[in-house]
C-alpha cells in the first residue's frame, strides 16, 4: 500500500514503513532527528531519499499529532506508555 511518500509491502523490508521506491525505513529519520542529527545529515546519509519524500513524511507526521479527530482517533482511551 501506498501512503503518499511511505509504502508498506510485505516484500520489502518485511513490511516495515519504508519512503516509496526506497528500502530506507520511515523510521530511521525520526531515529536521526531524536539522535540530534539535522535532515541534511540523513539526506547526505540516505540519497535514495528526496529532500520532498522527507520533508512529507515530516508533514504526516506533524498532521498526525496536530490534528484533535486524528489523535483521537489513534490515541484516545490508551493509556501513557511508562
């Protein structure tokens, strides 16, 4: 399945989010970001990666923990991870 710039099959990367036409998984950039690294550092790092695929995976993201109906709908009665 295609999400706008992340793709999910089971073939690939056994089904790990991954940037479309890549192997590179969505969640190495937030492991950059958390680790202090810049987006330049996991673009110079990953080249298979556009600056445009990052820059909207950032922008899902964002929507995602932005938007009230969103994180309802995906966090409401769980409780806090410890």
């Amino acid at each position: 399945m295609l999400y706008g710039q992340i793709s999910i099959d089971p073939e690939v990367m056994s089904g790990t989010p991954v940037f479309a036409g890549t192997r590179v998984p969505v969640q190495t950039l937030f492991d950059y970001i958390e680790g202090g690294d810049d987006l330049a550092e996991f673009l110079d790092d990953y080249p298979s990666v556009s600056r445009e695929a990052a820059i909207a995976v950032l922008q899902m993201a964002k929507a995602s923990l932005t938007s009230e109906k969103l994180l309802h709908a995906n966090f409401a009665g769980r409780k806090p991870a410890a």
